[in-house]
C-alpha cells in the first residue's frame, strides 16, 4: 500500500502541496482528480523523488521512502510513467521497452516480457521502428509498457490522455482495467479527463490548492458530483 501523510511541498513563497494525505491500494485504481495548477504533478514529483518533500512522509509497502532517491524508488517497484511520455525518440521501441528492465540484474535475460507486446499488440509491430516515429498515441503505449517492463507493484500515471486519440483512449483504459484485475499492483492515475477517470476508478481523489477536499469510492462519483469540481 502506499501511505502518503501530511505532505507539504513549496515553490519560493508559494505552498504547493498543504498537507497531503491518502493512500493507494494494491488491487485497486486510484484515480486523483483535479484542475490545472491544483499541485497535482508536484505530488508526483515528490511521490517519485524528483523533489524532496518539505514534511511529511511516503510510505511504500511498510516503508519509509521519503528520503529515499528516484532510482532507489525504482528498484522498490514504483515505477512512473511522466505528463508527456519522456521516450526516448531516437532509440527503436524495443530498446525503449528494454530501458525497463534497468532495476534488474545484468546477468537476468534481457529480453522485453511478452506480456507487454500482448498488452500493446502495435509495440510488437513496430518494435524496430523509433520512437520519434510513433504516434501520440502509440509513444503513450510506449511509455506505459517501458515502465511495465520493470514489474512494479505500484504504477503511477500523469494524465495519459492528454492529447490521444479516442481509440488509444480506450486501449490504454482497458490494459489499467486488466493491470487492476491481476490484483498484484497499486495504480495511482492523475487525470482531468472525468469520464475516463470515473469509469476505472476502485477510489477517488478530488484535490484542489494542494489539498484533498473530497474522496471516495468510484461507484459513487457521480452521485458525490465529482464531475463539477473538476469542470474546466
């Protein structure tokens, strides 16, 4: 599980994120919702190491993480999949997907799972192909399938709708659906795109000035109105 409490980050004078708590379970997706510039991408920053928490604590399976560096999160199995995507264009797919399995031993085969091609059939179509001449949508896939390919137990998402196509769209929300049923892994998912969020979401996160203001259980974000708070 991961346990987050009472999280504060600041830029300058500014106080990001105000005292931060929830957590994530394995089995199950959470879905954080919110508007732009509510601190959602800063919570992951911190969640992942890329900055330091001010106060409070990241709990991980048991464990205190919070001064813990990116790749040592890494080798934990948390694993991040960035706003953006962050490819790396000018390598081949599979090369990409083989930068995956950096937490792992050298001597271990090195070899891209083969789950990842049956989760995303067009990654093993195009696996010699480079990244930079994927889609959105297909460098989105590939992201995703890079950070699979280091078997976290915990996934973190930044909004991986932003900018796909609606076909991806749905792709990508069937492989999180299947990724929850195995049972083994936490999936936290920021997203803005409601109607997306709330057709995965085992648990919800409203998070507004770098606050959670409301939470609960997906079945019932419609009937909490989580569809206003979080209205552009």
């Amino acid at each position: 599980m991961l346990d987050v409490q009472q999280l504060h980050q600041y830029y300058g004078g500014s106080h990001i994120l105000r005292g931060l708590s929830f957590t994530a379970e394995i089995g199950e997706v959470t879905c954080l919702l919110g508007r732009n510039g509510v601190g959602k991408t800063t919570l992951l920053k911190c969640l992942m190491g890329l900055l330091p928490a001010k106060e409070g604590q990241v709990l991980w399976d048991g464990h205190n993480i919070t001064g813990k560096k990116p790749f040592q999160r890494m080798q934990a199995g948390v694993a991040y999949v960035p706003q953006g995507r962050e490819i790396f264009p000018r390598l081949t797919v599979e090369e990409n997907l083989l930068l995956g399995l950096s937490r792992f031993p050298a001597r271990q085969a090195r070899e891209v799972p083969g789950f990842i091609y049956e989760l995303f059939p067009v990654l093993h179509e195009m696996k010699q192909r480079r990244g930079g001449d994927l889609s959105g949508g297909q460098q989105q896939q590939l992201a995703i399938g890079r950070a699979l390919a280091s078997q976290p137990r915990l996934l973190i998402l930044d909004e991986p709708t932003e900018g796909i196509q609606p076909s991806v769209i749905k792709e990508i929300g069937a492989v999180i659906k299947k990724l929850a049923e195995r049972g083994d892994m936490a999936i936290l998912l920021v997203e803005q795109f409601y109607d997306f969020a709330a057709e995965l979401a085992d648990q919800y996160l409203v998070m507004s000035r770098g606050e959670i203001i409301q939470q609960g259980r997906g079945a019932q974000m419609e009937a909490d109105g989580v569809r206003g708070l979080v209205a552009i």
